[in-house]
C-alpha cells in the first residue's frame, strides 16, 4: 500500500473513530433517557414549544455526525492534544451526564444548571474550532443553537414543574 493510500484510510479510519465516539456517547445518553420518557416525563408539564417526542432522535443524530466532522477536521489539522479537543471532549461528557442528571435522576433544576455550564462549554468548543478550522466551527453551531433552546426548554419544563 502507498503512503499516500495509508495515509488516506487513516484519516478517513480517524473519522469513523469520531463517529463511532460521539454517537456512542449519544446512545450511552439515551440509556437514562428512554425508559423515563413514557412515565417520567410523559407526566411533566411542558411548554407549547415543546417538540414532539419524534423530534429528539433525529435532531441529536445529525448532531453527533456534524460534531463528529467537525471534531475531525479540527484532528487533523491540530492534532489530537489540542485545547480544542480537549474542550470537545469535556463537553461530550457534560452532552452525556445531562441526560442522566434530567432523566434518570429527575432533577430538572440540577440538570439546567449542568445545561448552563454545557452551553459555555459549546460555545466555547465552537469558538476554537472556528479558529483552526472555519468549516469545523459552522459545523457546530446547530448544536450550539440545539443546545440553547435546550437550555430554555429544560427552564420552563422546570418552571412548570
């Protein structure tokens, strides 16, 4: 194989590798979160703008593969031991305990204060990714967006309750 072949599949194998972490990490969320959705917080009061449970798995999928590009490209410019990534990693964490904090423990006002240090956390991931690598950064400002309507939603459901 040629350097320039080997070289190619282990980008594209760092890639998988981004992949296969975020959206684990999504699954590991969505053990807290499935078996509290049809009891839990079926019976929570929630706001109108509250989406339809269908909603969440689509939108949070897209969002792991986009954070996972951008994640990526930032790899391969700044390599794995950069503060980017180690913010990225933080906020993956903080993606993940949220869902236990709000769902398997139902502590809706602990879990907007984790939301809230979470969305600095994005933010600020979003911000040293746009320095290395521009398109990296735009990668992840739905999950910014995401993430801050999450915030006003995990308020009012809290509000309400």
């Amino acid at each position: 194989m040629s350097d320039q072949a080997s070289n190619t599949s282990g980008r594209y194998g760092a890639l998988i590798a981004f992949l296969v972490l975020t959206l684990a990490v999504g699954g590991l969320g969505s053990l807290a979160t499935m078996p509290a959705i049809p009891g839990w917080y079926a019976g929570l009061h929630k706001p109108s703008f509250n989406p339809p449970n269908g909603i969440f798995a689509p939108v949070w999928t897209t969002l792991y593969i986009l954070m996972a590009i951008a994640a990526w490209r930032v790899w391969r410019i700044a390599g794995m031991r950069s503060r980017a990534l180690a913010l990225f990693a933080v906020q993956l964490v903080l993606n993940c305990a949220w869902s236990f904090i709000f769902f398997g423990a139902h502590m809706i006002g602990a879990a907007l204060a984790e939301l809230l240090v979470l969305l600095v956390l994005v933010t600020w991931t979003t911000l040293a990714f746009a320095r290395i690598d521009r398109l990296a950064g735009w990668l992840f400002v739905p999950y910014l967006a995401w993430s801050t309507f999450a915030m006003l939603l995990n308020a009012e459901i809290w509000r309400l309750n």
